[in-house]
C-alpha cells in the first residue's frame, strides 16, 4: 500500500483493529491490541479509546506510540497496512467524542465493555510508514 493511501485503512469511519505499542519511563514495552481506532477527518489525529491498563499508565509517562494496521492477503508481499508513529496529545475522560466511543462501544461489545474505558487517548501522527518497508 503506498504511503499516501493508508488512509483507505480506515473508510467508511468503521473502527480499525490494529495494535498499539507504547513503553513507559523506563522503557518497558507494551504492546496491546485495539478495536476503537478512529482517524478524524483532518488525517492528521488518530483516536483511541482506553480503560485502566498498562496502554493508559504508560502514555501518561510516555507519549509516544506506534500503531500497526494489517490487511492479511494470500502472500506477504501482498499485506497491506500501515505504521503510525503517534505523539500523544491528550487524554479525556469526558466530552462529545468520549460519549459517542462509549455509545459505539456499548452498541458494539455490550455495557459491561463500554463501562471499563476511562479516557480516549487523542494522537497526532507524526509519520506513517509502510506495513512492509522493502526499501529501508
């Protein structure tokens, strides 16, 4: 998938699943996987929402993070998907955008999943790459 259509990966404002690697002031790595991933219409801020785990205490030590998008297909040279290196900008544990992911959420995954997230985590992408970067 070229660089400038990864945006395709996320059509139709359908969440996105996909895994979200972050690591905490020391370092420790944390890699976990997300359903709520949702790129606003600048293309410029992706969202996730996030209950009270390791993803949430490590992007309050350390607010970089990289999400990985794969597109499976019949030879590896085919995936498709990207890399997002992501700079936390916020955190919110309230607002329109939190309610209509908690709302989405309870629809989606029923009551007791949408009561566990605790704050949407608002990124800027810094830089996109390729799922397979054969030219690096």
């Amino acid at each position: 998938m070229p660089p400038d259509t990864w945006h395709e990966l996320f059509g139709n404002n359908a969440p996105v699943v996909g895994s979200l690697s972050t690591s905490d002031a020391a370092g420790e790595i944390n890699v976990a996987i997300f359903g709520s991933a949702r790129l606003l219409d600048d293309g410029a801020t992706l969202v996730l929402a996030l209950g009270a785990n390791r993803t949430l205490r490590n992007l309050r030590q350390h607010p970089g993070a990289v999400f990985l998008v794969a597109r499976p297909a019949a030879t590896l040279s085919q995936w498709q998907g990207v890399r997002l290196y992501l700079r936390l900008q916020r955190l919110e544990s309230d607002g329109e955008l939190f309610a209509a992911l908690l709302a989405e959420t309870e629809r989606r995954a029923g009551r007791r999943a949408a009561r566990r997230l605790r704050a949407l985590a608002i990124f800027h992408i810094d830089s996109a790459r390729p799922l397979l970067d054969l030219h690096d």
